[in-house]
C-alpha cells in the first residue's frame, strides 16, 4: 500500500516512519510512503503558501494554489484505486470501521493542514474525504496523517506477525462492541500484587471464559457507549 504525505513539515515524519512495525513494513516493500512539502508548488518567490483571510480575523488560512497543484501532481503519480484525505478537526470522526474502509485502496494521500485551515475552495475543488482524528485540535494534521498511517498499516496483509493478528484487537471483529481483557506476564507477584490464579491453570475454557467477563465487565465500567 502507498501513502503520500502532503505537509508543510515533512521533517516530522522519518523518526516514526524509520521505527518498529512501520520500518518492518516498509523494508518488506508492503509499504511505501513518500513526502512532498506542499510549499514545492508555492506560486511566487517567497514560496508562500499561507494568507491572511479574507473579511479579518486570526491567524492564517493555507492558499488554494499549492494545496490543489500538490495534489494533482501527486494524483498524477498514481494508479487509480487511490482516495484523498484530509485531516481536519471538522472532519468525521476516525474510528475502526473507518479505518477498514480506508485499508480497501491501494494508495492513500494525506492531506495534512496547518494554521486556521485550507481555504474552502480546496475542499470544493479536490472533494476529500474529511477525517478528524478526535474532538480535539492539534497545532497541524501531521500527526494524525501518522494516526491514520499506523492504523491502517496493522490491517495491510503481511505487517503482523500470526501472533500479533489484528483479529484479537478491540473495536475490530467479534470484540467491535468490547475492550480488550486485562493481560499479564512473569513475575508472578510484583508488590503484593498477584496475577489471577486462573491465568496459571492452563485450564483453556476456563481462562477463555474469565476473559470473556473481564473484557465485559470493563467494557461496562469504561465504554457504555459500545454495548449495544
Ligand atoms: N488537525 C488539527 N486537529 C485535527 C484533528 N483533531 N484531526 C485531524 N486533523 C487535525
């Protein structure tokens, strides 16, 4: 699967992109994904890419020259089968099944703001799908960009591991509607406190249902919202 970044500040990305399952992802050729910097299709000799609005107000609104010459130029790059996103708090709001549809193309651009937004007309012209990472607001779209890269990697064929499979993860699957149980490793007791006696047993019905009800009762405690 390819992604293109569009970003004022590709330099946030190697770091992520050059660790753990993301590298292993890329060095397996499973991944691939390239950063333009939106300022490269900037207009006049200052390279500016920003603007003061229209009728006042704060801050700056990003042109819509550069965003949509980015755009089609990296839409030139690519097969169909492609889908543009952009990152906006306005944006509907990612979650799980979201992120399964997005997994479906083979290529995703990433369309990462900055300041107090794009100027209209990008949306209008270019028709993304608007996805918000949460109700809240970050300085830019890089880091959810990065959100969405690292959610929808784990659903490519071949990043995880059969252990790691995202079957198991809660919100995909039979555990849509439930979070994940409670999970423990050696030692056995850490500071008085004792890893259930029912995870020692090697009894698999047995540590299947204790399971089954932790995963239910903290589904309750924490995520109402999710039971049906
Ligand atoms: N840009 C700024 N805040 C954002 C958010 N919550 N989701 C996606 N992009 C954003």
């Amino acid at each position: 699967m390819r992604f293109d970044v569009l970003t004022l500040f590709p330099e946030m990305f190697p770091g992520y992109l050059g660790q753990s399952l993301l590298k292993r992802a890329i060095d397996a050729d499973l991944v691939a994904v390239h950063l333009h910097n939106i300022r490269d299709w900037a207009h006049d000799r200052h390279q500016s890419v920003d603007d003061r609005p229209f009728g006042g107000g704060p801050g700056m609104v990003l042109k819509v020259e550069p965003v949509v010459e980015a755009v089609e130029a990296v839409e030139k790059q690519v097969d169909s089968g492609g889908h543009l996103v952009m990152l906006t708090p306005q944006g509907k709001r990612l979650d799980q099944p979201t992120v399964e549809s997005l997994a479906d193309y083979s290529q995703l651009t990433l369309l990462c703001g900055r300041y107090e937004g794009f100027d209209e007309r990008v949306r209008t012209i270019l028709q993304p799908e608007e996805i918000s990472v949460g109700d809240y607001v970050l300085n830019g779209g890089e880091v959810a960009a990065m959100n969405i890269i690292d959610a929808v990697v784990r659903l490519i064929p071949g990043v995880l591991g059969d252990a790691e499979s995202p079957i198991q993860d809660s919100f995909s699957g039979e555990n849509r509607h439930r979070l994940e149980f409670s999970q423990y490793t050696r030692p056995r007791e850490y500071r008085g406190f004792k890893v259930p006696e029912v995870l020692l047993t090697g009894n698999h019905e047995e540590i299947a249902a204790w399971r089954q009800q932790e995963s239910t009762d903290r589904t309750r405690q924490r995520r109402e919202d999710l039971i049906e």
